[in-house]
C-alpha cells in the first residue's frame, strides 16, 4: 500500500476514522533524517497490510503539528481507534518500526 498524503481536510476520514491502525510520519523536506526514512516507510507500507502509514509536511500543515504536539521531525506517530497508542522521535531502523507497528 502507498504512503497517503495527509492534510486537516482529510486528517479525520484517514487517521481518525481509519478501521486499521495508522502510522502518521510527520516531516519536512529539508529535513535530512526525514528523507533518509521516507524509503524505509515505504518498504514498510508494501509489507504491511494491516496497517496504513500516512505522511504530513509539517511545514504546510502547522495546525495539525501544533495540536499533535510535534517538537522534533521525523516524528512517527501511531494511531488506532482514533487515539494516539505509540510516538518515536527521530531516524529507526526498519526492524523498530515493525515492531512499533506490530505490538499494537
């Protein structure tokens, strides 16, 4: 499954309201760390079916940071049933963010 782009108009209907879990990445493009784990989300969205992995660019969707209290990108932060149940700040291995994923 492809990485979804997310913004406020369809934050709800794609994480909140989401049947499966959901792993937000919250980045910027000039963000190094951000770019070096965007392909590792991706081999990780085409392994994983039970859950989907959305991405924000904190830059264009400020509100949306602000409300999640996102301080530090790569911010990965997992959602299920609408509620946030794991957040990992920073660059993870592919390993980590299976498990972050898997032990939901």
């Amino acid at each position: 499954m492809a990485i979804i782009g997310v913004n406020k108009d369809n934050f709800e209907n794609e994480v909140l309201k989401s049947e499966k879990p959901v792993l937000v990445d919250f980045n910027a493009n000039w963000c190094g760390p951000c770019r070096m784990l965007k392909p590792i989300l991706e081999e990780v969205s085409e392994e994983e079916s039970e859950v989907k992995i959305v991405s924000i660019n904190i830059d264009e969707e400020e509100e949306l940071a602000e409300e999640y209290k996102v301080f530090s990108i790569p911010c990965l932060v997992l959602f299920n049933g609408g509620k946030e149940v794991k957040r990992n700040v920073g660059l993870i291995p592919k390993d980590d963010i299976q498990k972050m994923i898997g032990g939901n």
